[in-house]
C-alpha cells in the first residue's frame, strides 16, 4: 500500500468515525439536557428513585455516559422488556432485520443502475410516480389490494385459500418479498437513486476521455463503469444509512420482526437504554457504510488520496 | 412548463385547503354522525363519510393543519441552517471550511427518519420538534450543496472583481451568490425538507402513538383506518391516499423542474 493511499485512508477512518463520536456524544447530552426524568414514570418514592438513578446509571457524567454508550454497555431494558440485557435484544433484532435491508439495498442497487443506464427514457415517469409514495402508504396498497381481490376471488370460488392470507399477519414468502419491495421502492428512494446515477452518468459521459472513445468509434461501457465506481460508492452508502430509517418504517406495516420495529416500540415506550442503543447502531452502521465507500473511492480514483 | 402546471396546481391546492381550514369553521365534534357513517359521496359529503359519520373531504381540509405549516418551518431550519454553514465554509474556505462542515455533518450521522424519532423521544413529539429535526436531518446535504457551489463560485473572476473594485463582502455573497447563484438550488433543498416532513407526520400518523392522534386528522390516521374498515366506500378509503401521492408526486415533480433550470442557469 502507498503512502498517499494509506494517509487518505487514516484520514477518512478519522473523519468517518470522529463524527460518529461526536454525534453519539451529542445524543448523550439531549438526552441528559431533556426535560423531565425517566424515573418519574416509574416512582415517586425517594429511595427508590435513588436506587434506580443509580442502578440505571442516570447520575453518571457525561462522559463516562458517553463511553458507555460506545462501548456497548447499555444495561438492561426499563419498559419494553424489563430485566432483559439490551446489547441481546438489538443484536437478536438486527439479525432478524439484516436480510430486508441488505435485500432492500441490492433491489435498490440492481434497478437503480439499470435503470439509469438506460440511454432512451421510456415512460420514465412510472417508476418516480410509484416511487413518490411514502413506505407506508406503498405497503399500505399493497395489503389492501392483494388482501381484498384474494378474498372476493375466494368468495367466488375462483382460488382457495392461498399460504400467505391474509397480509401482514401470516409469516410468508409474498410478504417477505413485498417488504422488500416498498423498502427499496418507497418514499422517493429508488427516484433520486436513479437521478443522482443518471446525473453523474451524463457527466462521464461528456467527460474527455469517453468522448475520444466515442470519437474513435471504440466501446465506452466498460470505461464509464469504472468512472462510476467512486460516485456508486457514495451513492450506494447514502442509500443503506436511508434504508435503515426505512426499516421502522417497513417492519411495522408488514407486522415483521426486526431492529426497526423494536427501535419503534422503545421510542413509544420512553424505554431510554434501548432507544440509546439502537440510535448508536444506527450511527456506527452509517458509518461503517460511509467509510466502505470512502475506501473504495480513494482505492478506485488515486486523484482523490490528496484530498483526505 | 405547460406540463409542470398539475404540480403547481396540488401544491396550492394544498395551501388553499389550509386556509380553508383555518376559516371553514370546520368543528370536528361536532360533525360526527354516527347514524351516517359509511355514506356514499353525495352532495352533502363529495367523498363520503368515514366510520363515524364524519366527512371526509373536509377532514381531509382540516388534515393540512398537520403538516402545511411545520413543513414550511422545515424547509426555513433546513435552507436557514445549512445555508448559513454551507456559506461560512464555501466563502472562508480550509479550517473553516473544514468546521462548519464538521458541524453541519452531525445530524447526518443517523438516518434522518432514526434522527427525527430520537428528538420525538427525547423532547416530545409535537409539531415543532417534528420540524426541527426533519429540517435538522436536511442540513448536512443543503451545507455540503451550498459550501460546494460558493466554493466554486468564490473563486471566479467576476467576484474577484468586484472585491476589488469596492463591492461589499454581504453584496457580493448575498446578491451575486447566494441570490443569482444559488436561489433555485435553496429552494430545491427547502422543498425536499418540507417533503421529508410530510412523509414523517403521515407517516406517524398511521403508526400511530407519536402522530397526530384521533380525533383530530392527518392523511395517515384517515389511511389507516380506511385499511381496517373495508364497509367505507372506496372513494372515501382511497381519497386521502391518492391526495397524499399526488401532494409528494407534486413535491419531487418540481424539485426536478427546479433542478433542471439550476442547472441551465449554471450553464
């Protein structure tokens, strides 16, 4: 490894993550700055207050809070479900929700850059228009349309029963599916993926270098996807650190479960450590995929190991 | 042109409905009937009437109190605060350049949709935190956007210039750049913020519990229960669905005509 590209590196792995500790250590101090107390929910007594502030670490400075936040030692849970060990439950639930948002991101990704790919526009306000609708109210159609033709086809002896009804309830492959779909698809997601793809598309395009080649009569493809690398990188991060604000979104309509969905239930319920913990997830994953594609822009385009 | 006029259309649509509201006199006691509900579109009631009797057109109406407002004060923290950092770094450039960007980078280290449930857990979930944080959640792009652009444009002879021959620094950076220069690229930023808003107070609203609460309407409360009551008509279940889409379809319809001009103008 050069030197160049081993400073960029450094250089991007401080800013990535500095700023991850920086934005975690500003969650730490709103939560602390909030009004009220989360002990006053649960009792009024003087002692026991007491013994609750310091069992659940509320007296703790700010930045032993801060340390314990980052290095995982977020307790026990207070509401949701009481006793239980936080870092278990987030863990149990993103493992149950990584194959909706790692499907939902390559859906993003496969059709996006096919998508943009495309050198004649055909009826290229479908996909936006689609797209436009909020998760919710994609997932919302879907259940509606699908549940209600199902069931008057079966009130018409046209189908039995299919596996999957009726929607969100029963655990199913269409409804797996479907989650995908609307994860990837919803709330303008998929639209601006594609834009922004189509934008730095034309611009290598009216670059130089393509031009010589169409110039020569010579092939371009290969040569634009190696320009669009670095831009798909940063793209593709943008889209993943969505995807998980979608996830709450998603396992909710679809009644799935999942990091999403907990995140949501530990927000309604005021359940502190868990909702710490899944805000720290969130932040350590946007930045882990931030960093990924810094690395492979400073690996793909050596133009940019100044510049870190 | 002639094909962006729908989207202008919805959008005042939209800002009409809201002051039909705040005059209608509209009282949303008073208008539950429960010996009407489920009713057909009809003179009275154009799209019919939910499971308690109520209209739905103009709860529909009375649903824009919801969002028309705070997603305006979204677009004004999102253009105000990533604007005011984006020009700090893109006109002083390296360390500062380097701060602001720092600091405007913060709330991009969660996903917005995670960063607006945070300050709706933290504080509470009334309309006005809602606002700060969709506009929050919009700063780091509209600083990075703004900072790349006066960057640019910073350096170009024309400002050079007129520095030197006397112009102000606040006329040069809000007349020639901020005002010719990057007009059109605020807007789009405080049109996709108010966007963004939209999508989280419906979106709350059909979840329920930290959105708008029944009795009172928002486009996502009045979806979700269209889904649970299948005995409604079907115009009064997919009215305030198709009003939702068409309002967002408007919204990213003009961010893209916006961009379009920002681009022929920055050619």
């Amino acid at each position: 490894m050069s030197g160049a590209l081993a400073r960029a590196l450094l250089g991007r792995t401080a800013a990535v993550f500095g700023g991850m500790v920086a934005a975690i250590t500003a969650l730490v101090v709103l939560l602390k700055a909030a009004p009220g107390d989360a002990v006053d929910l649960v009792t009024t007594d003087p002692e026991l207050r007491a013994r609750l502030v310091a069992d659940w670490g509320l007296d703790a400075p700010l930045h032993e809070a801060v340390l314990r936040a980052l290095g995982g030692q977020w307790g026990t849970s207070w509401t949701l479900r009481p006793g239980a060990q936080v870092a278990e439950l987030v863990g149990d639930a993103l493992v149950q929700s990584l194959p909706l948002w790692l499907g939902a991101w390559l859906l993003t990704l496969v059709v996006g850059v096919g998508w943009a790919a495309r050198r004649r526009a055909v009826r290229k306000w479908r996909l936006p228009a689609l797209s436009a609708a909020p998760v919710f109210l994609l997932g919302w159609g879907l259940i509606v349309a699908l549940n209600e033709g199902a069931f008057s086809a079966m009130g018409a002896g046209l189908l039995e029963r299919p596996s999957w009804f009726s929607l969100p309830d029963t655990d199913s492959w269409l409804r797996n599916a479907l989650a995908v779909g609307v994860l990837a698809v919803g709330s303008g997601g998929l639209r601006s993926f594609i834009d922004s793809v189509r934008s730095r598309l034309d611009v290598h395009r009216r670059s130089p270098a393509v031009e010589a080649l169409v110039a020569r009569g010579q092939p371009v493809d290969r040569l634009l996807a190696w320009l669009l690398v670095p831009d798909l990188a940063v793209l593709a991060a943008e889209r993943g650190a969505l995807l998980f604000g979608g996830l709450v979104v998603v396992e909710r309509v679809f009644a799935m479960p999942g990091a999403g969905g907990l995140f949501w239930e530990a927000c309604v319920r005021r359940d502190q450590p868990v909702v710490v913990a899944s805000g720290v997830v969130a932040a350590l994953g946007v930045a882990g995929l931030r960093w990924l594609a810094d690395v492979a822009r400073v690996v793909a385009d050596p133009r940019l190991r100044g510049s870190a | 042109m002639r094909r962006d006029v729908w989207a202008w259309a919805v959008l005042l649509a939209a800002l009409f409905a809201r002051l039909l509201s705040a005059v209608g006199g509209y009282d949303i006691v008073a208008d539950v009937d429960p010996g009407n509900a489920g009713a057909s579109p009809a003179a009275g009631a154009w799209l019919g009437t939910d499971a308690l009797g109520r209209d739905v057109a103009w709860r529909m109406v009375k649903a824009t109190d919801a969002f028309v407002v705070p997603a305006v004060w979204a677009a004004v923290v999102s253009v105000g605060l990533g604007g005011a950092l984006g020009t700090l770094g893109g006109w002083f450039g390296g360390s500062v350049e380097r701060a602001s960007g720092a600091v405007a980078g913060l709330p991009g280290a969660a996903p917005r949709f995670v960063l607006v449930l945070l300050l709706a857990t933290i504080f509470a979930p009334t309309p006005g935190v809602l606002a700060l944080g969709c506009g929050l959640a919009f700063v780091p792009q509209t600083a990075a956007e703004v900072g790349a652009r006066l960057g640019a444009m910073r350096r170009t002879d024309f400002v050079e210039a007129s520095l030197v021959h006397g112009v102000g620094v606040p006329r040069v950076l809000g007349e020639h750049l901020l005002w010719t220069g990057c007009r059109l690229l605020l807007a789009r930023l405080g049109m996709r913020a108010a966007a963004f808003f939209v999508v989280v107070e419906t979106t709350l609203a059909y979840l329920g519990e930290l959105g708008v609460q029944e009795p009172l309407p928002s486009f996502g409360n009045m979806v979700a229960s269209g889904l649970v009551d299948g005995r409604l008509h079907l115009v009064s279940r997919l009215a305030p669905a198709i009003a939702l889409w068409l309002l967002l379809a408007a919204l990213f319809h003009l961010d893209g005509v916006l961009a379009r001009q920002d681009a022929q103008e920055a050619a």
